[in-house]
C-alpha cells in the first residue's frame, strides 16, 4: 500500500533501539584522526613562531623576548595547521574536544627551552630557513 | 476582489535553518507574491582574503558553509592550481571526489531530513538523519572532521586514506545503498509525500534557465546541467551523467535528490575500486599571479570562485557566487499560486543555504 512504505523501517527500529547517545554522559564518538584540541609542550619549543605565523584565525600568539606562548581557545578552529608546521613536535591534536567555558580563557605557558651554549646558531637558522 | 494582506515569513521560522526574510502577499490564503530580502548573516569572509595567505584561506574558504565544506575548499584550491600551473597527483582527485561525494550524500541526507520536516514527517527525518550520521562517521575517521574535513590544501590533499579503510568503506557501501533506497522509496513512492509535492511550487524548463536556476532546482525542471560533466577532479575518469526530472515541481526536486544519493554511492564505489597510487601533493612555491574563474558542482548547484592573485602571498580579490542565491529568482517565481501552508515545503525545496550566500 501507498501510504505504509515507512512501515518495514519503523518496525525495524522499533526492535533496533535507540539511535543517539547520551551525552555528554555518554562521551562523544571520536576516532584516532579527530581533530579535538591543540596541546602544547612548553619543554620542546624554541620559538620559532611559525605556528603563530602559520596559525589562519591568529590564535596563537608568541613573545620572543618574555618567551611567553598564549593561545586563546575560543579563536582556535582546531584546523591542525600549527601541528603540521612545527618543526620541533611541541603541538600535538588530541582527540577529545575542549570542555566548555563560560569566560574568555587565554591559555599561558613560559617557554622553558634553554639554548645551548654550542651550537649556537642552529635554532635560529632553523626557524629562519623554514 | 479579495483584500491583499502582507505576512512576513522568517528571518526566524521554525522550517528555516538559516536566516532568510521573504514578505508574502496574500489573498486569502494564497500566495500572490513574495519579495525576498537577504543580508542577516554576512561575515566579510571574500574580504579577509586581502588579510590571509592564499594558502591559509583554504581554511576560511571551508568555513563558508557548514554543509559543503570541502567542495568550497575544493573549489578554492582548484583556482589557485589553475593560476599558479600546478598539477595534482591522480591520488588526490580520487580522494577529493570520494570526500566531496561524501560531502554530497550527507547534505542531501540532511535536506531530505528537513524536508520531510517541513511536511510533517517527523518519522521521514530522523531517519534520513540517521543514515547520514553514518557518513559523518566515515568522513571524521578519514578526515579528522565530522564538518569542516581540513583535508584539501593547495596542491593536494593533506591526509591519506589507507588501503584497509577504503575496503571497509567499500564494504559498507553495499548496506549503506540498500538502507538508502528504503528511505528513497518512502519519498518516492508514499501516498501521502506525492499527494503533498506533486503539482506544487512548478517552474518549467525554460524559466528555470532562463532565471539562472543552478543544481537541482535546475534539474528538476528537465534542465540537464551538472558541472561534474566537465570532469574536474576525478569525474573525467570516473563518468558521470546527470539525473534529471522533468516535471519541475517540488516531488522532482526532491526526486532529483533522492536519485543524486544512489549516483553518489555509486561513484565512491567507482572511485574506490579505481583508486590509482602515488602522491598526496606536489610541493607549492610562489605566488599566484592571475585570475580563474573556478566551478565546481555542490549539493545545491554550481558554486563559482573567482580568484585574482597580484604576484604577492595575498590575492587582491575573492568572488564568491553560491548557487542559493541563483535559487533565489526561480524561488520567488514558484511562490505565487501556492497556500500559505505550503511556503515551507516550497521554500527548502530550493535547499536554501543562507550563510554559503551572504558569505
């Protein structure tokens, strides 16, 4: 009949139980590549800036000279560009997606990198270069 | 002669998933004629092209719209190729016309959603939702995003997808179609769906061309114009013939769209199987110096990009035209002669997408 072709999948459903998740209860379904949120390793970065050069919605902000990193996570559209263009591996993406605030966070790290004595001149050659 | 009143119809309204003002004028309850008014949700984004890199705009390209994503991107990045002389790896086209086909068959998925929403079939659009989560779910396990992918770059693509992927995707494939035609069928074939869009919101063939209709509001009006005959990306290989209606009323606009989810799932089949090897991407260097008029064929229609480089890192003008806002005239010729019921139906049967067109 005409009007019952919905019939076969409602009673299909009906058996097959329900289709959404609880959440936030229930976590969100992500997988290895899901873009969620940028990590920052403050030991490993050297300052180059790239992710702040290369960084599309200037979220990412450098001071060289108080060797600050900031990100502000409500700028970050999490497109992974920074992650892909660090030379060093201080950012990585991690699955899960950043919790909810309700103000205006700016996240803050110091750089803790120190540079070596010898060689010298390689991490800025590095960083210009790239 | 009966007394003409004027009824407002959104920015807000309960069918619209974005914002679109139309000013209905009545008698009685039919329509006689509708003034559109846009301009809710403009963003300036063809103006940040002057303040992004070319090839950081890709990621502001995609952000246009939150449906076609990639083929915005796509499209984009085609521009830039054409100018700058760059030729894609055989890998990436393939890839690109598996996740823009992907791209399709959710946002079809989802209109048929709504649109079964917007007669009433509360039962029609979950589960039109329902089978589109599954291609969400592919599209966040090869790209990374259930939405915005962020795979196509210039040059290229930026992720691979592995062998034993595309076999589980080719094995799904094969349920995934089975479940899609039961949906069809409901659209198709019900009694109640026909008896609702048979005979409403008609535009014939040669107003549609002539008013410049674009995707499938085109294609149901018997006007055969799909711009993935050109065969851009990997649609040369693949061939491709559009699907097209005659009768021009909102059943073969939705018809077209139901039969496009069957044309889709076949052509990723195609693509998987033919799958060539090689490379993701050819390194870019440079600066594109040069204007391309770059088409590629959405959900919605033909969207065109048109790009303009000066030899420096950021171009000197973006153009955007998206193929709702080519809907717009044919829509406000179907209006007229309909109940006041059945604007709705009649007006997401052009798959209205506000944010793509005001930018």
């Amino acid at each position: 009949m005409g009007i019952f072709q919905m019939t076969k999948t409602v009673l299909r459903n009906l058996a097959g139980g329900p289709a959404t998740r609880q959440y936030p209860a229930v976590p969100a379904r992500t997988g290895p590549l899901t873009r969620g949120h940028v990590v920052f390793d403050p030991a490993t970065c050297r300052s180059c800036s790239l992710c702040s050069k290369r960084c599309p919605c200037e979220a990412i902000r450098l001071d060289k000279e108080a060797k600050v990193w900031e990100i502000d996570r409500m700028r970050c559209i999490a497109c992974g560009d920074c992650v892909e263009s660090c030379p060093f591996g201080s950012l990585a993406m991690e699955p899960e997606y950043f919790s909810p605030v309700v103000e205006h966070v700016v996240e803050r790290y110091t750089i803790t990198y120190v540079k070596p004595e010898k060689p010298a001149k390689k991490p800025a050659d590095e960083s210009a270069g790239a | 002669m009966p007394e003409r009143i004027i009824v407002p119809f959104g920015p807000q309204h309960p069918v619209l998933p974005e914002p679109i003002h139309l000013d209905l004028v009545l008698e009685d309850e039919t329509v006689v004629e509708a003034v559109p008014s846009i301009g809710y949700i403009h963003r300036g984004l063809e103006r940040l092209i002057e303040k992004r890199e070319y090839t950081e705009y890709v990621y502001v390209a995609e952000r246009i719209c939150g449906i076609c994503s990639f083929m915005h991107a796509l499209c984009y990045s085609q521009g830039i190729e054409e100018i700058m002389k760059i030729e894609v790896p055989d890998r990436a086209h393939y890839l690109r016309t598996i996740w823009s086909e992907c791209s399709r068959l959710h946002s079809h998925l989802l209109w048929l959603g709504l649109f079964a929403d917007s007669m009433g079939f509360e039962n029609l659009f979950m589960r039109s939702w329902q089978l589109r989560e599954s291609v969400l779910d592919v599209l966040e396990d090869t790209t990374g995003g259930r939405v915005i992918q962020g795979t196509c770059k210039v040059g290229g693509v930026r992720r691979d997808i592995g062998a034993e992927k595309l076999a589980e995707m080719h094995r799904a494939l094969d349920p995934f179609e089975a479940q899609c035609r039961d949906l069809g069928d409901v659209f198709l074939n019900d009694e109640t769906v026909k008896y609702r869009l048979q005979g409403l919101g008609v535009i014939s063939k040669d107003e549609a061309y002539a008013l410049g209709a674009a995707g499938p509001t085109a294609r149901g009006s018997g006007v055969a114009m799909d711009h993935r005959e050109t065969g851009y990306a990997a649609y040369g290989d693949l061939g491709f013939k559009p699907v097209v209606e005659t009768a021009g009323d909102c059943y073969a606009r939705c018809a077209v769209r139901v039969k496009e989810v069957y044309a889709s799932i076949d052509l990723i089949r195609r693509a998987i199987s033919e799958m060539p090897e090689g490379s993701l991407d050819v390194k870019v260097k440079g600066a594109p110096d040069g204007e391309y008029f770059s088409r590629v064929e959405q959900p919605r229609g033909e969207v065109v990009h048109y790009l303009r480089g000066n030899g420096t890192k950021h171009l000197a003008r973006a153009r955007i035209r998206t193929p709702t806002l080519a809907n717009i005239p044919p829509l406000v010729k179907m209006l007229p002669g309909a109940q006041l019921a059945d604007v709705p139906v009649v007006v997401l049967s052009i798959d209205p997408c506000i944010s793509c067109t005001e930018r």
